[in-house]
C-alpha cells in the first residue's frame, strides 16, 4: 500500500513506510504511522472489542464498546474509541483498566437496553458477538426496570433478507457495505436517536445488489436473517468444509456449511444430513478478501440439483464396471476420438485425464476444453468487484493444456468432430444436437439430463462437494477445497476412471 493511502478500518492515511512504538497495558508494541489503536492492538493480539469497527469499512464510531485509556505523564488519563484514535510515538494504552471495564459495562447496558432477550430462537445465537461480549464485559440483568421498546420484528429489506429492527444495534456495517463496497447504495438509516431504523434507500433497490447477503455475516447481532436458510440448523449442528465456489473464474474461497455427523437426524428425512444448509465466505487475500456473491450463496442450486447415478449402456441400465468396460472397448477400437474437458473438473482430474490419454493427443485423440456452464438470463455477467464472465471454476487449467472448444466452432473444431468414430463428454454443456451424427458418445457427468439416455455409454461421476481437489483461477491463483460428503456407489471418481477408460485404449 503506497504511503498516504486509506487504510480500512481507519479514517485516517497509514504510512506503512513509518513505524511508531508505543505501549498497550504495559507492553512495547509497534504501529505503523496513521494506524488505529485497536487495528494496532489486534495485530498485538490484543483484543478490544467492537460492534461498528470493520476491517475493510470506514470508522463511524457508533458503538464506543471500544473504549481505552490514554495514560499521561502529568494530570489525568484521558479516554477514546480505539477505533478512531490515531497511535501516536511513546502513548501507554490501557485496554483492561478498571475505569474501562467500567465504561464498557456501562456501554453494554446502554446497547442491550432495547435488545430483545430472544437468544433461544435467534439464528445468530452460537455467533452473536453481542452474546459474547455481555458474558465477558457485563453479565449483568438489565439495570432498567422499564419495557423494552417494540420496533418492526420482521421487515423485507430484499426477497433474500428480513431485518429485525427489535435486535438491531444501530452499527451501520451493513449501510456502509452498500456503500463502500457493493456500491449499490440500497441502505440507509432513517430518523435519529432510539427511533433510527435500517431501511432500503428511496432511490434503489436492495434486490440488485449482487452482494446483498454479505450484510448478514457482517451483522454483528441476528438482525439480518436469510430468508433461504432461516431455522435451518444451529450452527453448534454444523461444521463448515473448506470449499471455492465454482460459479465464476474467480474461484472465491468459501465455507459450506453441513451437519455434524455426531448431530446426524434419526426421525426424518435422512438427506437433510447430507445437504448444504448455508454457505460463507473464507476470507482469501489472493482472491475474494472476505466477501462472495449471492451466487455463491445459493450453491445448494447448483449442487443439489437431481442426480444421476444409474450407469447406462444404450439407454439401458449397467452396472458401473460394465458401463466402464464397454467404454473402454470403443475408445480401444476408435481410429478418431475427440475428447470434450470440463472446465468443472479439478486440476487432479485434468493431470489424471492427461496422464491417461495425453500420450495419445495429436495421433488419434484430439481433446477440447470446454465451457460447461454459460452466463444464464439475468445472471450478472462481470463487475470490478468480484464476478468474473467466465461461468466455470477451472477453465484457466483446463485451457492450459487443451485448446478451447469454439461456440461457433472453428474449421479444425468442425473437422475434428466430424472425422470423430468416438466423442469422450467430460461434464455439462454439451448437447446431443453438438455431437456429430453416427459417432458413438460417451458421457461422463452428474446431474439428470434427458440426453443421457442417448448416450453410447453413460458413467455417473462424483461432484465438487464428494471429492478434494484445487481449481486455478483466471489469475492463475490455485485454492483447495476439501470433500463435504462422500459419494455414494455405483459413482465413480473421474480421476481414477480415466486410467480404467484408457486402459482398453493404449
């Protein structure tokens, strides 16, 4: 970061060039010039609590949870949010004194003084730093002896998010998101004092906020809540499996949410133990920072759309080794076969393809890479923040080693289809009406299709979420994800069913 630049999280320019040293409750510690105390504490390791600080928004000072103490060589301390409070050369902080322990008792009565008591049906409960913060800064009942005032409990901010104004503490994260990050300006705070309320911008609509459902994890409290996955689970239910959301060549590293086998279901339905019940971003650095689109969001879509598991030889059900042997001997006996890559399949399963049929490229085996998913009616195609024209998480490797098949189809594409006696489909995207006539065809993909059943020869093949694997994206950053689920048989794993389809064809 260039010296006077914004730093977020901080009103003020950080000169990373600058260092300054200073003390944080007796301890020597280093910031750099323009930086905050509590950015500087928390790279200390000290904690300081906040409500309304976010490391990648502007400072509103809202909250004041963040209070700390200023000692002085002469006179009394003095006291200030660490989040707005520049560090300054030699200054002795005080995080845990008993005059700011004091305050933030006295903070957190003033915030939990309209918050409703409603923890037990809270979907934040298990995360609400609110929750947190009373057992370590308060503990306390609530020294008033009035009633609580009532505000809307559920308001549509979006068809995606309801607010609970009742549970809102007024922390502004999620306005300044559609304000400094998505842009799209769709929030705002209305009236003053204990009657200021969240509520969409008069001039824009919060549905077109291709971001819009980040404001729920940055919600400090359970205000906002996902209409998609409210009442779902408790996360003290759930775990959450390392993942990249393939809905884009970004590749943006995200957390999928599922049950903890030790927290299985008996008495119903057993495919809610094995379905996504939310998904989160991972911050990435290199790729995403902390946020993902609302396409990520919704990769239950995506990934639990109908399967087909029922091996096929001329339409008819196999078994998965028959299915296996039978496209093993086409390939074997085929003079030409064109090979289509997913773009969906993970840089193992592109190694393993080549390792198996590599050798084989350039005498009778000509492969394509291709695009199995395409921008769909509404979808955003592309931004400057995130979202990526490309539809497909893997293409950047897939292209790497094959040439990209054309739309249109180029005249050496066209050539190379029609002289094909066998077409190899890896993956989505490719038509019956695509493939040339009288050419046996072998498929490999997951999902139902009615095309599946004209296939030559049909394998069911494992998914994103029943495998580990990385994905290269458009920048060439490569990012793991690990397996949710383990797939369930007669599926097979494409990387270890190429070298069973090659096996036939050396």
């Amino acid at each position: 970061m260039s010296t006077g630049t914004r730093r977020k999280g901080s009103n003020e320019p950080v000169n990373v060039g600058k260092t300054l040293d200073f003390f944080i409750n007796g301890v020597p510690c280093t910031a750099f010039q323009g930086e905050s105390v509590l950015q500087a504490a928390r790279r200390a390791g000290v904690d300081v609590p906040h409500f309304c600080w976010h490391p990648e928004l502007s400072v509103p000072g809202n909250c004041r949870i963040c209070m700390v103490e200023v000692e002085q060589d002469a006179g009394d301390p003095w006291f200030d949010i660490g989040c707005n409070m520049p560090v300054t050369a030699g200054m002795r902080v005080l995080t845990e004194s008993d005059t700011v322990k004091k305050l933030r008792r006295e903070t957190m009565q003033f915030i939990t003084l309209n918050h409703p008591v409603d923890c037990g049906i809270c979907n934040k409960a298990g995360e609400c730093i609110l929750q947190d913060y009373h057992y370590e800064h308060n503990g306390k009942a609530s020294l008033s002896s009035d009633r609580k005032n009532h505000a809307t409990k559920f308001y549509p901010l979006s068809d995606r998010i309801m607010l609970d104004n009742e549970r809102c503490i007024m922390c502004t994260r999620c306005v300044r998101f559609t304000h400094e990050v998505s842009e799209s300006h769709a929030l705002a705070a209305v009236y003053r004092g204990d009657h200021a309320l969240i509520r969409p911008a008069e001039d824009a609509n919060f549905n077109d906020d291709a971001y819009s459902d980040n404001v729920i994890d940055i919600c400090p409290v359970g205000a906002l809540l996902s209409r998609e996955n409210l009442d779902h689970a408790r996360v003290w239910y759930t775990k959450a499996t390392p993942s990249v959301c393939p809905g884009c060549s970004r590749g943006c590293s995200v957390n999928i949410w599922h049950r903890k086998p030790e927290w299985a279901l008996k008495a119903l339905d057993p495919q809610l133990n094995v379905r996504i019940e939310r998904v989160t971003p991972l911050e990435n650095v290199d790729v995403n920072g902390p946020w993902i689109c609302n396409k990520g969001r919704d990769l239950a879509r995506i990934f639990e759309r109908p399967r087909a598991t029922q091996a096929m030889v001329k339409g008819q059900a196999a078994t998965l080794e028959a299915a296996t042997q039978r496209a093993a001997a086409l390939l074997a006996g085929a003079t030409s076969v064109v090979a289509l890559v997913s773009s969906w399949g993970s840089n193992e399963e592109l190694a393993a393809f080549h390792a198996a049929f590599g050798s084989q490229c350039g005498s009778r085996l000509t492969a394509f890479s291709k695009a199995d998913h395409l921008p769909q009616p509404g979808e955003v195609l592309e931004d400057q923040l995130l979202i990526k024209s490309d539809k497909n998480p893997n293409l950047t490797a897939a292209t790497a080693r094959y040439p990209l098949l054309s739309p249109t189809d180029t005249p050496s594409t066209a050539a190379a289809l029609a002289s094909a006696d066998v077409v190899l489909v890896w993956g989505e995207g490719v038509d019956a009406a695509m493939l040339p006539a009288g050419a046996a065809v072998i498929r490999l993909e997951s999902y139902e299709q009615p095309y599946l059943a004209t296939a030559d020869v049909f394998i069911p093949i494992s998914i994103q979420t029943e495998r580990a694997g990385h994905y290269t994206n458009f920048a060439g950053t490569v990012t793991p994800f690990a397996a949710c689920f383990e797939s369930k048989a007669p599926i097979a794993h494409a990387e270890s069913l190429f070298a069973q389809l090659a096996g036939g064809a050396t």
